[in-house]
C-alpha cells in the first residue's frame, strides 16, 4: 500500500493523495484559510475501492488538522457525511458556524 502524502502550493492548496508511478489513485482535495482546512472532494480510484482508503485519506487529514490547530469545513460530501455520522469523533474540530461568504 503507497502512502498517503500531502502536497500544498504557495496559495495553501492542494491535497491528500496516493500516486503508484505517475497515476494518482486516491486524492483528498483541500485549502488552507484562516486557520481553517476546507475540504472540496474526496476520489478514490476503482483500482483501490473496498480497501477503506477514503477513511485513511479522512484520518491523516484529521490528523493534520488537529496537529496544525486548524478547524475543518467539511464541503465534500463523504466527509460531510462522516463527521455528521461520527459527531463526538470531530467535534473538537468541525467548524460549525462557518459561512461561504458570497
């Protein structure tokens, strides 16, 4: 199993992901902004589906943003979904009150 790196450019943007060679198999893609990670999307490739990778990819962010003191805008679905789901797991981090500003 390739592990999961970080990647950011110089704007704070980028992504979680595995990459086997030049294919990227598994991204999670994020942005850095006053102290909060956003999370835009989550893709896991077919050739890595069943194997928990969306949630490993979901840890390591988790890890990255309590580590970091950051708070989480949960946008992408999935992720939306878990800290929904698992609530008392990330609420230390889960930025409730945060409004798009239009």
């Amino acid at each position: 199993m390739s592990t999961i790196q970080l990647k950011l450019n110089d704007q704070k943007r980028g992504a979680f992901f595995i990459e086997e060679g030049d294919e990227r198999l598994a991204e999670m893609v994020i942005a850095i902004s006053d102290q909060r990670l956003i999370v835009y999307h989550t893709e896991v490739s077919e050739k890595l589906r069943g194997q928990g990778i969306a949630g490993k990819l979901l840890d390591q962010m988790v890890v990255y943003a309590r580590s970091n003191g950051l708070k989480v805008v949960p946008l992408c679905p999935y992720v939306h979904a878990q800290f929904k789901r698992h609530a008392e797991l990330y609420k230390d981090i889960w930025d409730q009150n945060w409004k798009q500003s239009v």
